[in-house]
C-alpha cells in the first residue's frame, strides 16, 4: 500500500493561516500534534477526497452530522427545492410545522421543541430554561463531557492526569481557555459521571442545584456506556429533588436510535438538546422537553432560527432515518466493523476495546473492556497510540475521528468500505507493532 502525498494541502495550510485565525475554522478541523490538518475538495457518500486527489474512506462524518453520506441525492435534491423558494425568511413557515411534528413523535422527551443553530447555543438556551424553571442557578455536569465552547460549557473537558482532576468527591473545575473568566465557574458543579450515589448525595446536600447534564452514552471521552440503572437512578434523584435532567443528545441523537439515547436506554430526560445529525449537513440545533418546562418564559431568540434551508435539510434527513431499517443495517455494519478491528487486533497482540451503538463505533486500545468513567479512560487507554493509528491510517486513506476512539457510520456506508477499512487497519497495526 502507497502512502498519500498531501502536498497542495502543506501548502493551504501554510497560506491559510496568514490570513486565517489557526489556519482552520474550528480548532476540531485539526488534529492535536497533527502538522497540517489535510484539506479536501469534494466529497460524495462514504468518501472524502483531498485536494491532491487522494481517497479516503470517512469516519468523521463532519464530526458527526453527514448521517446520509456526502453529497446525498435525495438530501441535495430537497435543498436545492428549497432554495428555488428562497433560503431564509426569518418567519414562520408549513415546514417548520411539519419539522416540529416529526421531532415531537419521534422523541420521546418531546411534547414541545425550540430551535436554535448549534449544539453549544442550544445547550445555553437549557440551562436558561431550567434555571428560570427550577429558579434555581448551579447546573451539575460531569469530567470529560463536552456541550459546546461558550464559558460556562467548556469545564473540565480534558485533563492530562486524574491528579488534574482532583478529588473524586469534589472534582477541580478545570478552565480550558485564556479569556474564559474564573466566575464562568460559579454555578457550574463538576462531578465525576457514572456514579448514581455521587449525584443523589449532592442533591442531598446543595438545594441550589436547577440542572443535570449529561450525555447518557459518553460519546466525548470514550465512548462509555452508563451503567446498569445509572441513568433511571439519576432520572429519580432529579425528580425527587425538583431538578431538570437535560440530556445532551447532540451526538448520540438519531445516531444511535431514531429516539436518540433516551429511546435507546429507556430513560426520558426532562429536557434534550440535539443538533449534529439532526439535517445532516447544516447547521440546525433542537432543544425538546416537556411543555410545562419549556413555556417557563424564555424565549428563543436568534437570526438564523428554524432557518429554512436547514428545515428542509432537517425534514429529508428524519424522513430517511424514519425507516427502522436504517438502524438495522447500521447494528450489522457496527457489527462487521467491530468484529474485523478486534480480528486484526488480535493478530499483533494489540489490545483493543470495540462496540457499537447505532452509528455510533467505538475503537478503544490499551484496554480490552470498556470504559468505566473519564479516570478510567486516562488511567487505562492508550491515546498515544490511538493517535498513531489516526494519523497512519489517514496517509493510507481512512479518516478516523483524532483523539477520542469514536466511528460515525452513514447510511452510504457498506460492508465494502468496511472490509477495506479492515484491510486498512491490518497494514497499520503492522507497521506500528513492528515501530514497537
Ligand atoms: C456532546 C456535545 N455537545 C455539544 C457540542 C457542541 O456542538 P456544536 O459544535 O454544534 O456547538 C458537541 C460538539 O462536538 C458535542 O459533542
């Protein structure tokens, strides 16, 4: 297998970041350690191409929302109507009804919804809304989860070490930017996730708790499955002491069920926020609850609410993922995928932890189980290593997600791109244990 030449995109980058803040447009966009981030031209379906005309077969879906493939027909088609009737109107329009109907069936928090444009914006409008309903002002949320940049989002996302993260009864609220005020802080409460007793004991203990966020399958550090009745146990303790649960769906929504994570583990939250795969390809962000919740008085505000391409991008993507058999063929790909990494592991002796939740693919090394919390995953996976895998697999075609261990499949993904993924992974698991 020829290594790719990623000239013209050395030199993009180069020109780029004369005249671009990083020389990319979300510090996502490259990899950390990752000389020059490569840059693409088009792409269509399962697959990216590069500005030197190099293939790559793609597991970062847009870092998650392209859920129909790249260039998808239908999707284009629906736009491009949409488009002929005009972009943007800032007005009420039939689709967005329709939209809204769609999203109140198909989620089961959902008896209202409200619209926003990204994950980070929407995850602000809950807090809001589960303030002024709870009046109450601290928002609990947990080490290692991400709900967006904004200042009271971005704590304790990260850590180097479990020493970084503190005590395990009272986490340190880790700030991860120069100009994120230390008071973005204060009414934020950092607990570690996973732990059911951790959180009915600060319940027990503050009463000026108004929410919990999460996200129910912790997709930003691992991916981690809650555990046994963690989720029902956290859902009790919320209730029971007047707290709104939001689950942060943005990720696991409609990946890895129609119903997102709350459909897949049974666990109605009283709030959820969606946004990635929602319109597969715009930028379009849902918060969804219960009436009484969200008529609590605050309001949606923003240019580019319910804008309409995003709607009509919306309205095809759940009209596809509507059909059951979507999430069918995504369990049998996850399934092929998982099964082929863990072969090829075992013949170089590598330890690898695989899994798979509806689109969602997980690729863990160092450890051969999952993932308990976010201290589990820094004592125990390799990062180093996984970071290896990213960047050789990428300079023999296949884009895997930096850092975190997860896989997005789309529906234009097929069992050939995964036995060429395999066959992938086989040369760059040798070439890395033979590095060793
Ligand atoms: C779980 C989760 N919540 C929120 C966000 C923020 O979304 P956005 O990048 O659209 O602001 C992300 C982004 O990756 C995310 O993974």
């Amino acid at each position: 297998m020829e290594k790719y030449n990623t000239q013209k995109s050395e030199q993009l980058y180069r020109d780029l970041k004369e005249v671009l803040l990083d020389g990319v447009a979300s510090s996502f966009h490259r990899a950390a350690g990752e000389e020059y981030p490569v840059a693409m031209s088009h792409a269509k379906g399962p697959y990216m191409y590069d500005v030197d005309g190099n293939e790559y077969i793609d597991y970062v879906n847009g870092l998650g929302p392209v859920i129909l493939g790249y260039s998808n027909d239908g999707w284009n088609e629906a736009i491009a109507r949409q488009l002929k009737q005009g972009a943007h109107f800032a007005a009420p329009t039939e689709s967005l009804l329709t939209l809204a109907r769609h999203l109140v069936r198909d989620i089961p928090c959902a008896e209202m919804v409200s619209f926003q444009n990204s994950g980070t914006e929407v995850n602000l409008f809950a807090f809001r809304v589960a303030r002024a309903y709870t009046g109450k002002k601290v928002i609990i949320k947990f080490e290692g989860q991400y709900h967006g940049w904004a200042d009271e989002e971005k704590i304790s996302i990260d850590a180097n070490s479990v020493e970084e993260l503190g005590d395990y009864n009272h986490p340190n609220k880790i700030i991860h930017n120069p100009g994120q005020p230390g008071e973005s802080t204060d009414n934020i409460c950092v607990l570690p996730w996973n732990d059911a007793d951790i959180v009915e004991k600060t319940l027990q203990e503050r009463d000026d708790i108004a929410a919990i966020i999460m996200e129910p399958f912790m997709c930003d550090s691992g991916p981690i499955n809650p555990q046994k009745d963690y989720l029902k146990r956290v859902r009790e303790s919320a209730t029971r002491h007047h707290v709104v649960l939001i689950f942060d769906e943005v990720i696991t929504g409609f990946h890895m069920a129609l119903g997102g994570a709350q459909e897949y583990y049974g666990v109605t939250p009283d709030l959820a926020t969606f946004a990635k795969a929602l319109k597969a390809g715009f930028p379009m962000a849902v918060c969804a609850g219960k009436s009484k919740i969200m008529q609590c008085g605050v309001h949606a505000s923003g240019t580019f609410n319910g804008n309409a391409l995003a709607t009509a991008a919306a309205l095809y993507t759940l009209e596809q993922l509507e059909n059951p058999e979507v999430y069918r063929r995504f369990d049998e790909l996850g399934t092929m995928l998982s099964e082929g990494i863990n072969r090829v592991a075992e013949k170089y002796r590598i330890p690898v932890f695989t899994d798979h939740a509806g689109a969602i693919c997980t690729m863990l090394f160092g450890a051969k189980r999952g993932m308990y919390d976010f201290r589990d995953c820094l004592q125990h996976l390799d990062y180093e290593f996984y970071e290896k895998v990213v960047t050789l697999s990428k300079a023999y075609g296949l884009r895997l997600t930096p850092k975190r261990g997860r896989m997005y499949l789309s529906t234009a993904h097929t069992e050939k791109e995964i036995r060429r993924t395999i066959e992938i992974l086989d040369v760059v698991f040798a070439e890395l244990t033979q590095e060793k």
